[in-house]
C-alpha cells in the first residue's frame, strides 16, 4: 500500500486533484448504481411473485389434465401461455403436460397438498435445467369416473412456474447499462475534476511564476493579482506584501549603505588630510609649528571618536538580533537614569542639570534602556546653550529631558528619528545621526513610546513613556 501511496503523492497537484475527484465520484456513482440494481431486482422479483400468487389455472382444465395422466385422454389446448403447469397430488406423483418440463416436489409441496400450508414459493431447476420459479397452492377438482357416474373431488396441488430468466435478462441489460453510464460518469468527473484544478490552481502557478521570477531576476516589484476573498487571494495577498515588504527592506539596506557610506566619507577625509600634512611633514623635514602641531593631531584624535562611534552605531543597527531585544529583566528607570545624568555632568560641567527622579520599575534589556537614556541626555547637553540648564523629571513611567537649546523646526519634527538624518542646524557639531533611531528602536522593543516636542520658552523636550513592571524583590539583581 506504501508505494502506490508513494507513487500518488508524486503526481502533481492538479492530476491528485483530478485523481481524488474521479475517485470519490466513482464511489458515489458505483454506490448508486448497486443500490438502484438491487432496488430494481428487488422489485422485479415481488412483481414476478405477487404475479405467480394471483395467476389461478381452470379447475377444467386442471380436471382434464388429470385425465390425461391418469387414462390418456386427450388434452384440450391450454388456456394461457407463458406458465408452466404441474398436478401433485398426495403421494407427490407428478402430471403434466407433454410440451412442459417436469419440476422437482419439495416437502413444502407437499405440505400444501395436504393442507398444512396455503401455499409455497420457492425457486427450482426443471429437467431441462432452466432455473424456475415456482408457487403451489392447493385446489380441488371434481374428476368424472364415467358416464352417467357422479364425480369425484379430489385435493391437488398445482404448481405454477415462471423462468427467473425473465427477471435475470432485464437486469443483465440494466447492469450493462448502469456500469456504461457510470463509467461515462467517472471519465467525465476525471475530466471535470482537471479543468477545475487547472482553473482553481492558476493563481498558484502565477504565484510559482511570481516567485520563480524573484528567485531568478531578484525582481521584487512583480505583484500578483488578487481575486476574491477565498484562500488563493489570501495567499496572493500574502505574497504581494512580503514582496512589498522585502523591497522596502532592500532600498533601507541601499539607503543605510549609502547614508554610512556618505557620513563616513566626511571625517575619513578630514582624517586623511590632516595625516597627510603629519607625513609630508615629516617627508620634506619642515617642522609643523607646535601650535598647529597640536591642532592637527587634537582634530585626529576627534576623528578618531567620531569614526568609532559611528562604527559602533551602525554595528548596534546591523546587529542580526536587532529586531528582537536581549533578554527582559525588571531594572529600576529612576536608577538608570541618575546613571545616565552622572555622565551627562560629566560632558557638560558648564551646565546646571536638575533631576526629579521618582521610582519607576520597567520591563527591558538594562544595558539598551541605558544606552537609549544615555543618547537622550547627551542631545540635550550637545544643543543646550553655554551655562544652560537642562531638566531631568522621572514621574509614573514618563521620564522628561527638557533643554533650552534652538529646538526643532516643526517641519523636522517628524524625521528626528531617521537613521542617519541630521538638522541642517547641527551637521556642524559631532554625531552620526543614528543615536535617535537607536533611542526609538529601544524603547519600542520595551513596549514603550518616545516623541519630541518643541518646549515651551525655547528648547526641546523629550518625552519617554515606558509601561511598569512589578517591583523586584529587594535581594534580586538590579540592571
């Protein structure tokens, strides 16, 4: 049974389609028929039977029958056709006519010649092996003994038989005929069951096409049509959007490369510049005054930083886990965030930094959440003014950096946190452009949100709000 399973499910859909359809109409259409065969010999055989228990042969020509059997007499010309007709009496002796053929005497026959039984029906095989179906009932015919001498009546039992023949040929023939219109049946569901296949599956083998064509022109434009509501459109619809969505996939991939590419180009060839004057300084022997000196490797060594953190920053991007966070833990926000302001002192001492700090427990990846906190801060302390004051207020899960910078022009409000995207105002001072979208990329992941907003008076304010989590025990590790 396994091979031609095997075998089966190696055939392409659309024949499997095809081979299941013919298959399940020709048992419908095989159980049909027999029913309707054994239905119509069932009721050909009551009909031949309610038949043979009506028919009633002339008591005188049964009376004349007798005389033929018993003294020879003439028989008279029957007065039906299409029966055969047999006398039994007590002692089971037989008679019939000359043209019929003798039929065995069972003991139900018997049983009615005697008047233990009305009547009997059975079936036998006459001497001429003609299969027969037989009916005795019980009659009494009044026998003459001679001229002028009173009758005698005498109990006999009369067998009336038909050949099964007749019941046998019309079903043969309907046989023949069920088994040709079913055959006709099944071909023509075999044939239906292929063209409905074939128009059911042609939106997968235009979805085959479609994919085949990626797979071999890296085509991502190509989209399939969708028709109706059913699984086919669903699956259509499906593959146009992860078309859709690899193709946006690629052109940020293009656009990440090319943006990297560009943001690198700056300071490499700042760096390049300035290593240059040191060789050829070095080269011709003309000493660089120890003032420029100076300058040229201070402006390398911040060429330097920026190169690493630019590089770091598109290593955090590119990370292959970049869409799915580190492991979870319940870290404390107030405690992160005081972290993250001792920094902030650190790289803006001019600067008077204020911080309210109420506890606040989140669910996130503690040292991403830092981070996140940390490039928060540090844009605030890169735009604020020189002395300025920055804000620091951590209240229910909304923590708020407000400074008192220049601020954000309305209309780069909604692209601040675009990799790579800098104000025209601060492409001049350090950064990558990247530190914004990590932020976002952060605080989403830990099921929060982050906007920027112009702040009242001036400024900028930066509004993160993060979901909480349930205190950790006090003896639990902190992030």
């Amino acid at each position: 049974m396994t091979g031609p399973l095997r075998r089966i499910r190696a055939l392409p859909l659309r024949s499997r389609l095809a081979l299941l359809v013919a298959t399940a109409v020709a048992v419908a259409v095989a159980a049909v028929a027999a029913a309707c065969w054994f239905v119509t010999r069932a009721q050909l055989e009551h009909q031949a039977d309610a038949t043979l228990r009506s028919t009633k042969v002339d008591k005188d020509y049964l009376g004349d029958l007798y005389k033929y059997c018993t003294s020879a007499t003439k028989l008279p010309p029957r007065p039906y056709t299409g029966f055969t007709v047999q006398l039994i009496d007590a002692q089971g002796t037989v008679c019939i006519a000359p043209d019929s053929s003798k039929l065995p005497v069972t003991e139900a026959d018997l049983a009615v010649v005697n008047g233990e039984n009305g009547g009997a029906l059975h079936t036998e095989t006459d001497t001429d092996g003609v299969k027969m179906r037989v009916f005795t009932y019980a009659v009494t015919v009044t026998v003459s003994r001679g001229p002028g001498l009173p009758g005698t009546d005498l109990t006999l039992g009369v067998s009336v038989a038909r050949p099964t023949s007749e019941i046998n040929s019309p079903l043969s023939t309907l046989a023949w005929v069920l088994l040709l219109v079913s055959g006709i049946g099944v071909i023509g569901a075999g044939a239906a069951g292929l063209w409905v296949a074939r128009s059911g599956l042609r939106p997968v083998d235009e979805l085959t096409e479609a994919v085949e064509h990626v797979a071999r022109t890296e085509d991502l434009t190509v989209r399939i049509p969708v028709e109706g509501e059913d699984e086919i459109a669903r699956l259509s619809e499906s593959f146009n959007s992860m078309a859709a969505s690899l193709a946006t996939s690629r052109d940020r991939q293009a656009q990440l490369i090319a943006d990297a590419g560009h943001e690198l180009r700056t300071p490499l060839t700042s760096l390049r510049t300035n290593v240059e004057l040191l060789a050829r300084s070095d080269e011709t022997g003309r000493a660089i005054p120890p003032d420029d000196r100076k300058a040229l490797m201070s402006s390398v060594k911040a060429q330097m930083t920026e190169l690493a953190s630019l590089i770091g920053d598109l290593q955090e991007l590119a990370r292959p886990d970049a869409a799915q966070p580190g492991p979870l833990q319940v870290v404390s926000l107030h405690d992160i965030t005081r972290t993250a302001l001792e920094r902030a002192r650190l790289r803006g001492p001019e600067l008077t930094i204020t911080a309210e700090l109420a506890p606040w427990y989140v669910r996130a990846e503690p040292a991403a959440l830092e981070r996140a906190v940390v490039n928060v801060l540090d844009n605030a302390v890169k735009f604020s003014p020189q002395r300025g004051t920055i804000d620091v207020v951590l209240h229910r899960g909304e923590l708020t950096v407000r400074d008192r910078g220049p601020g954000i022009p309305a209309d780069e409000l909604p692209h601040v946190f675009e990799r790579f995207w800098r104000s025209p105002s601060a492409r001049q001072l350090p950064g990558s452009g990247l530190g914004l979208s990590i932020v976002a990329r952060t605080v989403q992941q830990a099921g929060g949100e982050i906007a920027l907003l112009p702040a009242t008076g001036g400024g900028t304010e930066a509004v993160i709000r993060l979901p909480g989590a349930p205190q950790p025990p006090p003896d639990a590790p902190q992030g």
